[in-house]
C-alpha cells in the first residue's frame, strides 16, 4: 500500500527506506573482489523502482554510468582471470563463477555493473542497437533496443543468472521487426482461413493489432482479396 500511494502522490522520488547502492557501498567490498569499486548514486537498484516515471530517471541514470562501470567490472574479471569478450561461452562462465557467490551489500553493483558490461558488449557487436528505458515499465531496467525491437534485458538477465550467454547469442542474431512484412503474412494468414469473408472493420482492428495506422503496400494477389476501400478514408 505504501508503494502504491508513493507512486500515486510523488512518482519521481524514491520510496523511503529502499536501500540506494550509495548506502549499500558504504562497507568496504569483500575479499574475494579485492579492488573493485562498487557503485556509488543516491538512486535505488533497477528492480525497486515502483512507478514508470521514477523507473526512467533511474534507468537514464544507470545508463548515464556505464562508461565507468564497465570500466570497473572489466577491470575486476582481468584481476579474477575471466574473459570477457562476445562470445556465449565467455558469458557462460562469468555466470557460472558468479551465481552461487553469497549475496552481500557489493552483489547489487556488481550485478548492475555486469548488466551494463553485456549490454555493451551487444551495442558493440551490433552499432545500430541502443540503450533505451521501458517507457511502460514500473521498473527501471534499461533495454538494448534494434530499431523498436527489444532484444535483451542484459541487468535484468544477470539478476536473475539467466543463461547468460544464450542471452547475448539471442541478442547478436535478433533482426528488427517489419510490422508491414509482419502485417501482410498475417492478413494471408486470415484470408487462407476465412476465406475472403473480411470486413473494412476486420482489416482496420487488423491493422491497430499490428500496429500499423495505415494499410502497407499488399502484394496484387492479396489486393484483389480485400473488400472495396472508400478513396476518402
């Protein structure tokens, strides 16, 4: 409830008393990470945002980092001897040497940090990928977007430790969607099924279930299918 009413009354604050990774670095890192630097931001961990304002300023603000702390996190898997290139089977074993550490108040940052290192990564491998914030989401993980296609979730994949090198093969073979190509398949797809017993109302809820505001160029077999369109429409 208190959630609720914080993101109703005052979406861009934090909610009091969610811990902020300024707070959760103020301890010294643990041995095993010997001089790695964790990340220090008065904002709260991805995953606790409650509203999808908060949830982009937060996620720009992540995103804002990720020169410097991919700089940290590389440094720190040089020290510890694991590389970290793209390629599934590097990101295979930084899974495998991180998922069973015990959680401590560096987890959060070190989590974030090889979230942003992935999805570096990614960008690197494919240049016309981009970091972008979920401007629907309540929660704050910035996504690796191809076009509007989102093709990984990388901080949101490493809290989990999903299979993390499916998760960057799946995102270095993703293609951009075509909501037209996507569209005509669909409306073939319809017609081979129905018949050509559709509706001008059919093929406009078509059209907005696609996304599309206007009917794409069709090819000729599938324009003589179609019922008459009013020119003025």
């Amino acid at each position: 409830m208190r959630d609720l009413l914080w993101s109703t009354f005052l979406p861009w604050v934090r909610v009091p008393g969610t811990p902020t990774y300024r707070r959760l670095s103020a301890e010294p890192p643990p041995a095993d990470l010997g001089d790695y630097r964790p990340y220090d931001a008065p904002h709260e961990p991805p995953g606790a945002t409650v509203d999808d304002t908060r949830a982009r300023a937060v996620a720009r603000k992540i995103v804002a980092a990720e020169p410097d702390r991919v700089a940290e996190v590389s440094a720190l898997l040089d020290r510890i001897g694991l590389d970290h290139g793209p390629e599934p089977e590097a990101w295979d074993a930084i899974g495998a040497r991180f998922a069973d550490r015990v959680p401590d108040d560096a987890t959060p940052s070190l989590v974030l940090d090889l979230g942003l290192l992935l999805g570096r990564r990614i960008i690197d491998a494919r240049p016309e990928a981009r970091w972008e914030a979920d401007d629907e989401a309540v929660l704050a993980y910035p996504q690796i977007v191809l076009g509007t296609t989102v093709i990984a979730v990388p901080l949101q994949a490493v809290e989990r430790w999903s299979d993390l090198g499916a998760v960057l093969a799946h995102a270095l073979d993703a293609e951009e969607a075509d909501p037209e190509a996507e569209f005509v398949a669909y409306l073939r797809e319809v017609l081979d099924a129905r018949g050509d017993d559709l509706s001008a109302d059919d093929l406009q809820w078509m059209l907005a279930e696609s996304g599309l505001e206007d009917m794409p160029e069709l090819p000729e077999d599938l324009e003589e299918r179609l019922p008459a369109r009013d020119p003025s429409s």
